[in-house]
C-alpha cells in the first residue's frame, strides 16, 4: 500500500502521464496554482459511501477535500506541452479559522456552482451532436421514403434494365 502524498505549501508540479493519489488524514483545499487538471473524488460524503465525482479546475480554483476522501489528479491539457501543472495543498485545523466562512462559502457554493456551469457545458455539448445526430438520420430516412415512393410509383416495365422492348 502506498503512503499518501503530502503536498507542502510550494506548489508541486504534476507532469504530463503522471497521476497524484490523494488520502488526507485531515481536510483541506487543493489548489491548481498553474495548468488544468482532472480530478475524481470519491466519498465517503455523509451517508452516501460509495459515490465519487470528477471535476476539471484550472489555475487559480479550489476543491475542498475532507478527511478520508480519496482524490486521484492527473494534468489534463488540449496540448502536451501545456499539460503540466502546479498544486497547492493547505490543511484545514479543527480549530474555526478567521476566514472559515469564506472558505465554507468557496467550497459550499462556489465549487458546487463552478461544476454546474461545467456540466452544462458538457450537457449542451452533447445535446448538440445528438441533434446533429437526429437531423443526419432524418434526412437519410426522407431520402429512403422518397426512393421507395418513386420506386412504387413508376410502372414496372420502366423500372428493370431489361425491359423488353415492345
């Protein structure tokens, strides 16, 4: 079994194929300091044991993580050489801390609405190639009906290449 990575307070940076495993003892933030990367959380969230979610974030975004959960991080990038990125990790004490609400504000609506807007681009990305989709294959069933309605249509004598001839 391996030992959980313990990020410092310097971003660490996450190459291109490489995947971080995260198991904190306690909570804590994420950071992406640079790059993009992609990363699935899985609970336990409360009574819900089993469940994990994935999330992109970019430069600049925080993810909450609480203790016991387990993030796995891997850069993502359209490009190979912009896939790298840096992270930041921060443990969060038991002790309230000035700024707690901030922070309870970041990661209880901020981060929940970050992944709305995320996944509604998602949903309206594939909403639009399956319209795509439906109008291909209308167009190539009215072209079928119109093939069979002519093929019905013109007199059987017309129809083969070896009409006799009268």
């Amino acid at each position: 079994m391996s030992t959980p990575h313990v990020l410092p307070l310097q971003p660490s940076v996450l190459a291109v194929g490489q995947a971080l495993s995260l198991r904190p003892r306690c909570a804590g933030v994420l950071e992406v300091a640079q790059g993009r990367v992609w990363l699935t959380l899985r609970g336990p969230w409360g009574d819900q044991p089993g469940t994990e979610a994935d999330h992109v974030l970019q430069a600049g975004e925080r993810l909450r993580i609480a203790a016991g959960q387990h993030a796995v991080v891997e850069a993502w990038g359209p490009c190979a050489d912009t896939a790298a990125a840096a992270l930041r990790w921060s443990g969060v004490t038991a002790a309230p801390a000035v700024g707690a609400a901030s922070s309870d504000w970041e990661g209880g609506v901020v981060q929940p609405l970050r992944d709305l807007r995320h996944a509604l681009g998602q949903g309206g990305r594939a909403l639009g190639a399956a319209m795509a989709d439906v109008a291909g294959a209308g167009g190539r069933c009215v072209a079928g009906l119109a093939r069979f309605a002519l093929h019905r249509t013109v007199p059987r004598r017309q129809r083969g290449p070896c009409a006799a001839l009268p």
